[in-house]
C-alpha cells in the first residue's frame, strides 16, 4: 500500500512537575557516553489496540503528558539539551546543561491507518518510521534538539507510542528502565510513590579520570559525521520459546557439549550470521564478524547496577572466514561466540576505555562499514512489553530508522512472553530473498498463522 501521511494535531514541552536541584549542575558524559556523538537517536516504540469503542485519545494524550513530567523528575537530564566548552587547548568538554532548552518534546498526531496495514506486510512499511521523531538525527544533536521526543499516533483501531532518546546519554538498558517507571507513574495516578528501580546518576569513569572528558576536537565535522544506510527490506521473524528451546539443544548436541554451555540467543546469533552469510555468497577467504552488543554493568568489577543511567555497553567481535563458518556447524559458529561472551570481562572493558582515554575516538559508522558482518543489537530480555499506560497490553513493538544497516538484527522480547522473541532484520532486496529460501534459518522460524 502506498505510504500515508501523519498529521500532526499538537506538539507542546515537557517538564519535570517540581524543580530539581541536581539540574543546576553540569552533567558531565562518561567515555562510553561520548563514544557515541556521532550515532542515531535510539527509537523504539510500542503498538496498542484501542480498548474500547469510546475510547478518548485526548484524555490519553493529557495523562501521558502529566505522568511523563513526574517521570522526568527522576530522569531529569532528558529534559535539558547538550552544550559544549572549548577549552584554551582547542578541546571540546561535551555535557548535558539540564536547564537548557524548552523540555522533552510531546507531539500528538493521526494517521488514516490500521493496525493490521502496520502488522499484515510482509516488510515493515516506511510509514513506520514517521511514528518517531529525531529521523535521521545524530546524537551531537541533541544540541539544539530535545534529547527525548514522545510521539503518540492515533491509527483508526490503535494507537502507537513511539519514543526517541539520545543514545549518547542512554543505551538500550537505561530507555527501557525510563519507560517502564513512566508505565509505572502511569499506573499509580501520578501519586508520590517510591518507584521500584530509581535510575542511578553516579557517572562511572575509568579509575584516575573524571568527571570532566576531553575530546581532542575543536570542529564538530572532526569527530561528527552524518550517515545515509543504502535502501534496506526489514521483516520481523518470529521465534517461539519451543523453536528457541530446541536451536540451543541442537547447538549443544552439534558441539558435542553436554552442559549447554551455549545459550539460546547465542545459538540463535549463529543461526543468523550462518544464514546471512551464506544468502551474501562470501568467497572462503572472505573474514566474516558476528558483533554482540552487550551489557558491560555486570562484568565490570565491582559491578555497576543495572540501574545506572548511561551508557554501559560494548560490541565484541567473533571473527572468522566464510568458508570456516559455512563448512562446519551451528554449534561450532554457537560455540565461538560463547568463548567470546565468556572472555569479555572486567579486564577487557577496562583495557578499551583505558586505551579509549589515551586516543579518544568517536564511533562513525559511515566511516566503519562493514558488508561482511552481522551487528546483533537489542536484547530480548528487555520489559518491553509490561510498559501498558492503561491500554493493554501492546500487539507489537516497533523501530524507527535509526541505526540500521544491512545486516542490523534487532531483538525484542516475543509478544507472548515465555522464552519467545523477534528478530527485526535489515537486508538489501536481494540478500532478504535469499534468507527467506535459507532452509537452515526458516526451519525455525515460526511463520504467520
């Protein structure tokens, strides 16, 4: 079908309800914060039915809209905006003035649209990405732009919150805690209760730095660039805990390894590189990488708390040659990536950002491409589903464009729960063909009913 128009009814500024003291400060970024300038806004939504025939989108919006102002109480920098001091050296101090700027944006629009025009295709329809703000933006920004942006769209059956936030000050761990306590102020009625995991603000550093990081850069372009991914397919797969259960036995039984040492999603990740490999026609010498994006809090010794606000990750890389990964199994790519995850630990984050602290560098993936690899992102163990705001449950959850490149595979926790997830994977026309033919990778897939 052809794309349809979002239009938009009203945009207003979010503040939070009582003043903050902590906002008079300046909130500096950690190493792991700047690192990420120069990448997308993360944008991540969720899809509701319309509970019941009378339902009052306006009444919605103004609950939203006050429950997000004692949200922001506890998540205070996501009202400010970024600034930058350059200093007498010519280096630039990036940080996050919380008083800056009008607040958090709210923006309230329709579209002529059903759910089932959102769910029904076969590869998510284009209009999907006008359900978020922030399109095409970089972190950097944020300087100017409003570092969260809540988007809410009334479709003829449903509606979509859509919510976009800076990924230089929070990762996939810190943008779902913020949306599950604003579910949770939600559902209280706004009253004064303690919320279950307050965000933690505490920066962490490496040891000896901080809390002030300097980037040797006086221009934005030295360290900022902008990015265009070529035109990419992407189609939700889903995976049931029962399909899940048996790729990891299969993995372990392939490995000869008796202890399932290899998890599922480790099993999984294999499944796709193997598949996504084999569907580009790689020669044998061509070096092939599956990278892991992965939560650095608990490996960290001692470890920081899964409530920490920030940015706490890292990619690592499991490498080897196209004919390796394709001559021998599952389980022996499964188990590579095992050794890897069990090998990234307190020293291994320590030695980059202490390496990273010597020679700052700023992540530019136009300038760090790679055709060749699987980038896993997301993490299915993210509540991304309990987030309910007096709707329901939602029927599904969505991403805007941000981040995406060919071979960009995203996961989200299954809407049913259980073990069961989906994978959102981002392929050229071509390539997404060939996946959907790869024998291996569809046997496990659980298609439409």
């Amino acid at each position: 079908m052809s794309s349809k128009t979002i239009k938009q009814i009203s945009e207003s500024f979010i503040n939070p309800k009582i003043e903050v003291n902590e906002t008079k400060q300046p909130y500096h970024l950690s190493p792991m914060d700047l690192y990420m300038i120069s990448m997308h806004y993360i944008q991540k939504g969720l899809l509701f039915k319309k509970p019941s025939s009378n339902f009052d989108i306006t009444k919605l919006v103004h609950h939203l809209k006050e429950s997000l102002s004692l949200t922001l109480v506890h998540f205070y920098p996501l009202a400010g905006q970024l600034s930058t001091k350059l200093n007498d050296d010519r280096q630039s101090l990036v940080f996050v003035e919380c008083n800056k700027g009008p607040g958090a944006r709210f923006i309230h629009g329709s579209v002529d649209m059903t759910i089932s025009d959102i769910l029904s295709p076969t590869y998510v329809p284009v209009v999907v990405q006008s359900f978020f703000d922030h399109h095409r933006a970089v972190n950097h920004d944020g300087h100017s732009m409003s570092l969260v942006t809540v988007k809410v769209t009334e479709l003829i059956d449903g509606v979509f919150i859509g919510c976009s936030v800076n990924h230089a000050v929070v990762d996939g761990t810190s943008f779902w805690h913020f949306w599950n306590m604003w579910s949770e102020i939600h559902s209280s009625n706004y009253e004064e209760v303690p919320l279950s995991r307050m965000p933690i603000h505490k920066r962490w550093f490496p040891e000896g730095y901080g809390p002030q990081i300097l980037l040797p850069f006086a221009q934005v372009d030295e360290f900022v660039s902008r990015y265009e991914a070529p035109q990419i397919r992407e189609r939700f797969f889903h995976f049931s805990a029962e399909s899940m259960a048996r790729l990891k036995d299969k993995a372990n039984e392939d490995n000869n390894n008796n202890t399932n040492k290899v998890s599922s999603f480790q099993a999984l990740s294999a499944l796709c590189w193997r598949a996504i490999v084999r569907a580009n026609h790689l020669p044998k010498h061509q070096l092939t990488s599956c990278k892991l994006a992965t939560n650095n809090r608990h490996r960290l010794n001692p470890p920081l708390s899964q409530h920490y606000f920030g940015n706490c990750i890292g990619v690592i890389n499991t490498t080897t040659t196209a004919g390796e990964l394709l001559e021998h199994n599952l389980g022996w790519a499964a188990s590579l990536l095992h050794h890897t995850v069990v090998n990234h630990n307190d020293k291994s984050v320590r030695d980059f950002f202490n390496k990273w602290m010597k020679s700052p560098v700023v992540y530019q993936p136009n300038k760090q491409l790679d055709c060749y690899s699987v980038r896993m992102t997301s993490s299915p163990r993210f509540d991304m589903y309990g987030n309910e705001f007096g709707l329901g449950k939602a029927v599904a959850v969505r991403s805007g464009n941000a981040n995406k490149l060919v071979g960009s595979v995203i996961s989200y926790e299954g809407c049913e729960g259980g073990g069961s997830l989906d994978l959102e994977i981002c392929l050229s026309s071509g390539l997404m063909e060939a996946l959907e033919l790869d024998e291996e990778f569809m046997g496990v897939v659980e298609l439409k009913k």
